[in-house]
C-alpha cells in the first residue's frame, strides 16, 4: 500500500508525475479506504479511471468482486502490473474516453475515480449517458467542481452538467480532502461525491434531452434564443417562447429542470 511520499517516490523512481494527465497521488492510506469503502459493492465489478499507482485500486479489490483499472500513462500502468498481481485486476493501457463500453452491458457495475479537471466534464458524461447498469459512481474532483453538481438555478454555478446531474442522480458530498494529502500537492482542495441512479434510464429520450440541455448552455453569456438558432428552426423557437412564455431575454442559467423538460416535450 502506497502510503507516505517516500513509497510514492520509491515506487516512481526517476520517474516524474506528469501535469499534462493531472497526477497527483494519495498519500493517505486511511482516506484512500474510505473511497474505497464509499464506492464499492463486493457483489460488482467495479472501473477504475486513471489507478496511477495503484494505490485506490489496492482497496477497490479488497471491496469489489473484480476491478477494470483504465490507464492512459503507460508508465502508470507498468507500474500498476508490476505492485499489483491480483487476478481479480484487469488493467488496460487506454484512454477510457476512447473504451467501447458495451462490453460491459449486462454487468452491475460501480465506478470510482480520482479525476483530474482536465477530463471531468467528458469522462462524467460518457458515464451518464452509457446505457450501463452503474449502481454507483464515486469521484474525486477539485472542490469547486463538486459544488457545480448541485448548483442552483440562475447561480455561477449552474451548467448543462448540473441540470443532468439533478435529473439523473441523487448526489451526496462524501467528504472533503485537503490538497496535503497528494503528492504532488495540488493547488487547490478536492471533494469525494457520489451518484446514485434516482430515475428509469430510457436512452432515447435521455439523449433528446440532455443534447437539447447541453446546445442550449453552448454560448453561455448569449441569450436562450441565440442558443436556439444554431440547432432549431425559426418556427420551434417561436412555439417555445409562446407556449412557455419565456421572456425574450431569458439565459439558459435560469431555466429550471422542470422548463428543459417541457422545452423538450414540444420538441
């Protein structure tokens, strides 16, 4: 278990954490099996995003039935084979944007990851809009990400990726982790969350929805219509503001759930 800067530094030998894929690494054995604990089901597969060292992935296998661990860093997964001989570990050396996740289809699944800010937004919605069954997402983001995933209406905020959020998941702030505890220190403190499913998926509908949510916040600091005419025609656009009586003005950070929802059923 990888749990001091003097392992980490052993470990990595004349290796260097790389900026470009945001590694910082935990160095707090107790808190990397409270993740651990939060995250997984000993009944489910659970997938790693990003195992660097494999210091998560130690206890993601003490509490899973099985872990897929997704490395994008070929040193980190050299790594990552050579400290961790558990067959219960399937470790690719890929981009998890890039992975076909229909292999998966089928499977109940948890996923748990420490993600750096750079693919948060992307990687979160490849595993929103998936089809899989995921009991369970835990991820560890910057602290000022977690808050964006249960902003207010009309808040700085509030984006395409809370409104989706709000509607999919019941979202919980685990707890709080101050940036000491990685090595490399980051700037800025991270946060635990958690979401669990709260609605039936249905994909088609989903993928109306949140493709009208997520055009509609394209240009943020431009008008709802403005948004409006890069995708609908002139015609929808007046039905909408007629029928919901949308204020000509209006942004999409005032919109709530509940107006995407009815936007989308004149849609």
């Amino acid at each position: 278990m990888i749990s001091n800067i003097n392992h980490v530094k052993k470990v990595m030998g004349d290796l260097s954490a790389k900026k470009k894929y945001g590694q910082n690494f935990l160095i707090d054995s107790n808190i990397v099996d409270k993740i651990a604990k939060i995250a997984c089901d000993s009944n489910c597969l659970t997938i790693e995003i990003g195992p660097g060292l494999g210091a998560l992935t130690e206890m993601l296998l003490k509490y899973s039935k099985a872990v897929d661990a997704y490395e994008i860093d070929k040193d980190m997964y050299n790594i990552l084979l050579d400290s961790i001989t558990d067959e219960r570990l399937s470790a690719y050396l890929e981009d998890f944007l890039d992975t076909d996740l229909n292999k998966y289809v089928d499977q109940e699944l948890r996923v748990c990851s420490n993600l750096p800010y750079y693919v948060t937004t992307p990687i979160l919605f490849k595993l929103f809009e998936s089809s899989l069954n995921i009991t369970k997402i835990t991820v560890m983001v910057q602290r000022e990400v977690a808050d964006r995933f249960n902003a207010k209406v009309n808040s700085e905020d509030y984006s395409a990726l809370s409104i989706i959020v709000q509607y999919l998941y019941d979202v919980k702030y685990e707890m709080s982790i101050p940036k000491n505890v990685f090595y490399p220190a980051p700037k800025v403190d991270s946060a635990v969350i958690s979401f669990t499913p709260k609605v039936e998926r249905d994909a088609e509908f989903e993928k109306k929805l949140f493709g009208l949510i997520k055009n509609s916040f394209a240009m943020r600091r431009k008008t709802l219509h403005n948004n409006f005419i890069q995708f609908l025609d002139k015609e929808t656009i007046e039905k909408i503001y007629s029928d919901l009586h949308f204020d000509k003005n209006v942004r999409a950070q005032e919109l709530t759930l509940s107006d995407f929802l009815k936007i989308n059923e004149l849609l």
